[in-house]
DNA sequence: TCCAAACCTAACGTTGACGTCAACTTTCTG
DNA sequence: CAGAAAGTTGACGTCAACGTTAGGTTTGGA
C-alpha cells in the first residue's frame, strides 16, 4: 500500500547539495552514522530526504559545536531510539517503566548536548566582545587619526 | 633598571593551570605561536603571565571556535603587528601612511573572525533551539505521562 | 649530597577525518 | 549502442595535533 516512491537522491545530488565528497558520505556510512535508504540494482546508493537532513545535521554539528563523529553516533543512536520508543507506542507495544526509561535516557542526552552549547556560546560570546572592542579601538584610531595616546 | 622579577611560570605550572601537557606547549612553540619569556641556566622554559594568557587564548580558540592552529598563527601575528605599531607609535617612529596600512589590515582581520563568530553563534542559536524543542516534548511525555499522541 | 621529579631534544607513533588511486561495473546521453 | 560520467569496493596516503619513548640533564627538597 502506498506505492509512492520515497524521492531518492542520488551520490551525486547529495555531495552537490551539501558540499561535500562522495568519500565523505561512504564514511560516515562505515562509522554507522547513517545507511542509504535503497541501492540501485547495480548497487549504487540511494539516499531519502531524511538520511540528507541527517547528513546535514552531522556537518552542522561537526563544524559548529566540533563534535567528534564517534560522539555524533552516539547522539543520533539516542535520537533513534527516541523515534523507536515513538513507533512501539504506535503500535502500542510500549512497556510504561521501559517508556520512561528511555524518555530519561535522552532527557540526559539532549541536557548534556545543551550544556555544551551553552557553554561553547558564553564562550564565543566573550570572544566577540574582546574583538569587538579591538575593532572599536582600531576605529577610533583610524578615524581621529591626530596624535591621541595609544 | 627596574629590576622586578617578572613573575615567572615553570612548565608545570603552566600545564596544570591550562589542563594541557608539556607537549602541548612545547608544540605551540614549534609552530611560532608563542616563544617562552626566559630559560633557567639549565634550559629549562619559564613562561611570564603574557604567554600563559596568550596560550589560554589560543585555547579558547582552538576549542570554541575551531580555528586550525595555523589560522591562529596569522591573526596572532597581526595582534603582534598591531603591538609593534602601538610601541613605535611611543617612540614616535609612525608613518602616518605606514600606520593607516597596518590598522586597516588589521580591521580587515577582525571584521573576519567577527563574521565567523557570528555564523557560529547563528548556528549555534539554531541548534539550541532544535534541542530545546526535544527536549520540551519529552519533558511533556514525562510530565503527563498518561496516552496522549506521540 | 643525593635522588626523585621535572625537564630537555630528537625522533617515531597514533588518531580522526577524510583524500587518492586502482581496477572494475553501472548508468545516462547523444 | 557506444562512450563518457558516475558509482563500487579495497587499499594505501595524508595532514593536523598531539602522544610516546629513548636517552640524557637540571632542579628542588630531605
């Protein structure tokens, strides 16, 4: 039921759309941080919309908060385990005290990974205002260009 | 004359006071990012209260930002070449045209990394907000733990 | 004075995150 | 239906940022 096909992206459109490298994607897939949604019959790969965003969302937090890719898997594993917990409820095979367990489970999770980025933003915030001020001085100099004292 | 000790740092107390090894600091040295103020007679490094605020700022850096170390390099040298004018502006040595040059580059500089920052505290702010939303929901399931929709 | 702890230089090793090449196979396009 | 372009697996290479080891020297405290 449902024969709509899923719109999946090729290598190709994936490394163009996200600046990237095909080698790029084939790793992450060895670290198991994501899996193409189908294969051609010729085995090439083919990614859907979801696994993109995923992919996304790894570089996001590679680059911006410089995540390690072994702790990135750790992040998605408990985002995955959040999106099962909410498959098994549909299906009403949800265990109240296992729910909970694992609603806590990634409650630390998602607390821990806000920390950090609370952190990481009070600290680029103390770095903007350091520069700020250089570049307000350098202004100053470069404007009143007399002879103040430096 | 002015005969003060400056006040100066072992190795030791540099490493346990940055959570870093001796390395590290050796490493950062071998790469022109800071040179050791004084050496013991024996050659031991010693490192006076500029360098150790200059290692911390490096740090800061490297870790919240993501600067690889030879970008910090560059802009290091520009902070330095932004001192030198100011000490030959003492000695009167400052050609006004020298002296606009090198504050413009500088300027040029520091709107540079301010532009990274901000894309940083954008992507941040944006990560933050998608954590935050998450974790809204499952304190929600945590809270009224009863059957409502996933 | 003696000795453990700290430090030195020089060199090689490791880890993460890919880059690159070889030798094919599949897929798209004219 | 050919040929270029894109993709495959497998393996080795690379680069930054240190870690580690070897073989000595210096330093501070009992």
């Amino acid at each position: 039921m449902d024969g709509q096909a899923p719109n999946l992206w090729t290598v190709e459109q994936v490394v163009k759309h996200l600046g990237i490298t095909p080698r790029t994607l084939r790793y992450y897939e060895e670290l198991g941080l994501i899996t193409p949604a189908a294969r051609t019959p010729g085995g090439h790969r083919l990614y859907d919309e979801a696994t993109v965003a995923e992919v996304a969302h790894i570089l996001r937090l590679k680059d911006t908060l410089g995540f390690p890719l072994r702790e990135i898997q750790q992040l998605l594993a408990a985002e995955r385990q959040l999106q099962a917990l909410r498959e098994s409820y549909h299906r009403q095979e949800a265990h109240p005290e296992a729910r909970r367990r694992v609603l806590m489970q990634f409650r630390d999770v998602l607390v821990d990974v806000m920390g950090r980025i609370d952190e990481k933003m009070a600290a680029l915030t103390a770095l903007r205002e350091r520069y700020a001020e250089k570049l307000a001085r350098v202004d100053q100099r470069l404007r009143g260009d007399g002879g103040e004292q430096p």
